[in-house]
C-alpha cells in the first residue's frame, strides 16, 4: 500500500544510489580511520609505557628502547595504510555516487552537478562518502603527527 502511495507522488527514495556501494565499504570508509588510530594510540601508548619507566630503560622490559621505536614505526606504517585504504574506499564511493540526485532539481547558472548535489543536501549514499573523506583524511593526518614521536628517537629519550 505505501508502495502504491510512493509510486502516485513525486517523491522519490532520499538515496537513490544506495545500490551502487556496499554498506560495508561505506562504513570502512567512514569509521575505519578512525577505529585504526584508536588501536594504534593504544598500542603506542603500551609499548613506550612498557619500554620506559620515567627515563631509564627498564631492566625488566621485553622491548629494548631500540626495538620498541622500530615497532611503533611499524605499527604508524600499518595504521597510515588503512587510513589511506577508508581514504581510497570514500574516494571511489563518493565518485560513484556522483549524479545521485543532480539533475533532480534546475542548476543554478555556472553550477555542477556535484557542487548543485551538494548544494541542495541530498544523496545519503553520497553524504556518508564525502563523511568518510573527511574523516579519513583528518584520522590520517592525526596518524602522522602521532608517528612523529616514533621518528624524533627512542621512547625512553636516550
């Protein structure tokens, strides 16, 4: 009955492109940054914590101060990868979903399809997309600054 209803007016479904990307690689792409630089804080924060008691080594750890910083690089290098990766995944999504609702609505003069799309505030498929660009590309830049720490010496700072 809703169907029929549906069918009778001029309202059309408010993703009209959800076919054409995955929920699953919408999530990644929105949430995947994010949830790796929580893992790698805390993995970082672990190793140096168990590398270092104040700023002498500790005799009883299972890193060495040398070993630990080359595993915390490894652990940035992995994190940077699978924010670039939800980067990727966002990117190819919002691409795909480009002309979801664009010429629903008259363009104002000189517009394009993507800045009228935008403009009017419609496309959920394409909104998480652009969402998960922004977070991806904020959670990697908070992954660089993170691995500077990593590159500027040991954990213990000898």
């Amino acid at each position: 009955m809703a169907q029929d209803q549906l069918a009778a007016s001029d309202i059309s479904h408010p993703a009209p492109a959800r076919g054409e990307e995955k929920i699953v690689a919408l999530a990644f792409g929105l949430m995947g940054a994010p949830l790796i630089w929580a893992l790698h804080l805390l993995v970082n924060v672990s190793v140096a914590g168990q590398a270092c008691a104040g700023a002498e080594p500790r005799l009883d750890a299972t890193m060495t101060p040398g070993a630990s910083q080359t595993f915390l690089l490894a652990v940035d290098g992995l994190a940077c990868a699978v924010a670039l990766a939800a980067l990727f995944v966002s990117y190819r999504a919002w691409r795909a979903t480009r002309r979801e609702n664009a010429t629903k609505q008259p363009r104002q003069s000189g517009a394009t399809a993507a800045q009228h799309t935008t403009e009017i505030g419609e496309g959920r498929t394409r909104f998480i997309a652009l969402g998960g660009i922004l977070m991806s590309s904020l959670f990697l830049i908070a992954i660089l600054f993170d691995s500077l720490a990593a590159l500027a010496g040991p954990s213990c700072g000898k």
